[in-house]
C-alpha cells in the first residue's frame, strides 16, 4: 500500500501527518496502531514521536488522531494539533479553523511568525480538568494542586490535571532537573503501578525570568521529548495557580526543542489555554507498506526549506536557557 505522508514538527516535537480527507485510505483501529510502531520507529528511516491521522469531520474543518510511538492512542496533543491546524487551514484556505479532537472540537488559527519567517499557530487546549478521576489518580482526596505524594517523593510537591491529556507537574530547582529523578518518578507511574493506572505524562517546570518557564517532560507512551504541548500549557497553569506568572498574560514557554508561548484564561473558574508555537515541515515523502511482512520502503521522499529558518529560533532559545543556568 502506498501512503503519502508530511513530516513536521512542533517545538521539536516531530510527527507524520496523514491525510485521509483528499486521500482514499482507510485504516482499520489495529492498522493505525500498527503503523505508528512501524513507522516511528527511531531506528527506521523515517521515526517520529507519533502519527497524526487528518480526517474528515462531520461538525468541524476536520479531525485529528494521534498515535504514539507504542501504538496508544492520545487524546489530545498540542504540538501536533499546531501541525493539524496548519495543513487543515492551508488546504482549505482558512486563517482560523476548528478542529475535532477525542474530547473537544478546538479553536485554530493562524498567527503573527513567533520568530521571523517561522509558520506559527495557535491552538485552544481544553478542557481542563482538576478531577483526579480524569486522570485517573488514585487518591483518597478529589484533587491536588502543590502537595505531596509519599510514594513518589519526600521533597517535590506536584500538581495533577487533565487538559485532557492526564499530567503530573512540580515545580523545581536545576539541580533536581539534573538529579535523574524525573527518569524515575516517570518510569514508576508508566509502568503497572497503583497511583496511575492508565499511565501520565510528568513535567518538571523551571521557572526563569518573570514570565518565563522551562519545561521537561517525559511523555506518556513515548518517553521524554523535545516538548509536550499540552504539559507545556499545563505547566503554565500550575505556575499562574502559584502565582509565579498571570492569567491572560503571555508565558514564554522554553523546551528542549525551542520555544512557545502560552496564555492562560480563567472563566466563571474554568480554564483554557491558548499554546502559539511553530508548525514547522520537514519534507514529504511517499511510503511502501506492506502489511503482512510489517515492513515499510519509503519510495521518494522531498524537503522542505523551514528547518534552517527554525534552527535559529531553537539557537536563540538554547542561549537563553544556557544563560539561565540550564
């Protein structure tokens, strides 16, 4: 079977794109699984931290699936619903758009370049949700905003929300983000474990310069990345819930891939986050996939001049970190 495909990426976030709606595929919920572990695969020639399968949608622009690396399905994703945005808009001639997610129908739209000549997005994430049922965590108490969890840590405090991708975030200092136990806490609570049954994604958050934040995250079904937009717009609102940044103030957001912006909004005590980043491609290519041997040949494959551009925001991004201390 032969399927075209994008690759591109968000904050250094990277994913293959699948477009179902001008193309005639069609996927079985199995076949979809099976080409993410297939075609992620970092050892292979193409690798990705998922797949973004873009579809039809019978009450918005379109829709969007994302499978992760191990062949789950996410519920939301930040970075790649920029790259959704993006190619949905482009197709249809939109400056604004609304896209179907597995929870929500979400707000796109195009924005001003966050760095010269860097295509630039902005999505709506929510809902947000601090019911440790949504998570799921497995508490005696209906939330937790900046306490402590015995079992995880004697230190570090955390915060638990869904957005509606399940996250656990603490803030904290260089030297725990250099000590390891991020790798720990985060390999602890993806594997069978009684706090989360269904796994989460762990964020610890720096906080810099006044309106500034770095975020780490280690990814549920795909281990740490470069960035996680939702942790990142997550993490933004647990430093507005402590005070550290505002509500309906721009938070510039540093990664290990670049650099966001997010946007906290509290309405009637309900919260959405506005993530602006990068929706950047990296080259299309067409692919060979045979099913019954699980063995993909990418047949043609042509780049995309955006890279060299978005290299310079990342350049830029790293000096500032590094001048943190980072």
């Amino acid at each position: 079977m032969q399927i075209d495909l994008i690759k591109g990426h968000g904050s250094g976030n990277d994913f293959l794109l699948i477009d179902e709606i001008t193309n005639s595929y069609s996927f079985s919920e199995d076949e979809r699984a099976e080409l993410a572990t297939l075609l992620c695969d970092r050892n292979s020639e193409l690798g990705a931290d998922g797949i973004l399968f873009i579809m039809k949608s019978n009450r918005a622009d379109g829709r969007m699936r994302v499978f992760n690396t191990d062949g789950s399905e996410a519920s939301m994703c930040g970075n790649g619903l920029r790259l959704v945005a993006r190619y949905i808009c482009e197709m249809r001639g939109l400056s604004e758009a609304v896209i179907e997610t597995m929870k929500a129908d979400l707000k796109v739209s195009k924005q001003a370049d966050i760095y010269p000549n860097v295509t630039t997005y902005q999505v709506e994430i929510s809902p947000v949700s601090f019911r440790l049922g949504d998570l799921p965590l497995n508490l005696n108490e209906p939330n937790l905003i900046n306490e402590n969890i015995p079992e995880l840590s004697q230190e570090l405090t955390f915060s638990a929300l869904a957005v509606p991708n399940p996250h656990l975030i603490s803030i904290v200092e260089t030297e725990q983000l250099t000590s390891g136990v991020q790798k720990d806490i985060s390999e602890k609570v993806n594997n069978p474990n009684e706090l989360f049954p269904d796994g989460v994604n762990v964020s610890f958050v720096k906080s810099l310069d006044e309106g500034s934040i770095y975020v780490n995250t280690f990814e549920r079904g795909v281990g740490f990345t470069n960035a996680c937009g939702t942790a990142m717009s997550a993490s933004s609102l647990v430093t507005c819930l402590q005070g550290l940044n505002n509500v309906d103030e721009i938070i510039n957001v540093y990664n290990n891939g670049g650099k966001v912006q997010c946007v906290v909004h509290e309405n009637d005590e309900n919260y959405y986050i506005d993530l602006i980043g990068n929706a950047t491609y990296l080259y299309q290519a067409k692919v060979e996939v045979e099913w019954g041997l699980k063995t993909f040949e990418v047949s043609s494959k042509e780049k995309f001049a955006e890279q060299q551009t978005y290299e310079k925001l990342q350049a830029e991004a790293q000096a500032y970190l590094k001048s943190t201390g980072l």
